[in-house]
C-alpha cells in the first residue's frame, strides 16, 4: 500500500482513507492515484513506525523534496496524535526540532479537527509550518451541499478552527477553481479576510 508519493518537489502522506466529508469534487471519486502513487486507496491504516520508514525511503531517494504534505485519500486529522508526532518526527530527525527550515510540514484539512477530534489542543499544530483548510463555500447551507459533512456545525466549527489555529501557525484557506461562483468566491474572500488568513484559489486536480 502506498503511504508516501511525490507530486512535484512535495512529499504527501496518506495515513488515512476515512473521512468526515464526502466532497462532491474529490478527486478520489475520479481516479486511485495521484503523483507517482498508482493506488493510494489503503489495506489498512499503517503504523506510525511504517509511515516513518516510508517517509525516511521517500526523503532518501528525492533529495529535492523541500516540503511533506498530510494529505491522501482521506482526512489527515482523523489521525490527530498521528500527524503531530510524525510532524515532529519530521522536525527533529529531518531538520530542528520546532524551527522552520529547507523541509517544511504542512497539513491539507477539512478544518473539521473540534469535530472529529474533540478536545484536540490547536497549541500542538506550532510543530506544523501550514495548515491548508478546504473552504469551498460562503455559507453553512452551501458547505452542507459541497462538503456533505457528517457532523451539523461544520461550517461553524471550521471556521472556529481557523481562528484558533492562526495563533500558532500559518492557516490558508483553499477553495477549488471551477466549483464556486464568482460570487461565492467573492464571498469567500471577505471571510478570509475577516478571519485574517489568506485564500488560495487551487486547480481542479
């Protein structure tokens, strides 16, 4: 199974196939792989000790990878305490443990966190350089319809992440060019800017 993969000089990890969302542009509904990775649907989910020994293989061979990214085919933060102890395994065998350097860390979520991880301590995502949160909608009734979220409160409770998780690291938005009207997007704008992140409007992969 495939926990590491490369796509352009970015290592990603996928620790998890399940997810709290069922996003009507997910790539996972068109194809089962991505990057250098044939198949990233898993067996099962892999240890922490074989996703350090991928992670250590991947990094070995692909000395130009300049940053490790949390996200396969499923939601990352599932795995909370697992991506926090890989991030600092990352910080402390492949650069300072703590300091921001050449290999940065970056988790790509659904911002869901205090939702499928109740009581998860947002102080714990400073080891972490970014934190990508997938927005895709203005307002409560249209992340239900785009995001089709298993818990009520989501879009609330995403937007509640990000406010907190800006206070010990680096938190963009992303919406998917292509999904969103105009002026949704516009929308979207102004509530990263309320929020005091940036919005980045990414390719449909």
């Amino acid at each position: 199974m495939t926990i590491a993969y490369r796509l352009g000089n970015k290592l990603y990890l996928n620790i998890t196939n399940e997810c709290s969302c069922n996003c009507v542009f997910c790539i996972r509904n068109n194809t089962d792989g991505v990057g250098d990775a044939k198949n990233l649907w898993l067996e099962r989910e892999p240890s922490l000790e074989e996703i350090k020994i991928a992670l250590d293989k991947k990094l070995m061979v692909n000395p130009d990878i300049d940053e490790v990214v949390f996200c396969g085919y499923g939601e990352p933060m599932m795995r909370a305490d697992v991506v926090i102890e890989i991030s600092e395994y990352i910080k402390r065998n492949h650069s300072s443990l703590y300091e921001k350097s050449a290999l940065l860390v970056r988790i790509n979520t659904n911002g869901l966190a205090f939702l499928m991880q109740p009581g998860f301590d947002v102080r714990r995502l400073g080891v972490v350089d970014t934190v990508s949160i997938s927005l895709n909608a203005d307002d409560a009734e249209e992340y239900q319809r785009m995001a089709r979220p298993k818990y009520e409160g989501a879009f609330e409770s995403l937007l509640e992440f990000a406010r907190q998780a800006k206070v010990y690291t680096a938190v963009v938005f992303s919406v998917v060019e292509g999904t969103i009207s105009p002026e949704r997007l516009e929308n979207c704008r102004r509530i990263a800017d309320n929020i005091g992140v940036p919005l980045r409007v990414r390719d449909m992969e």
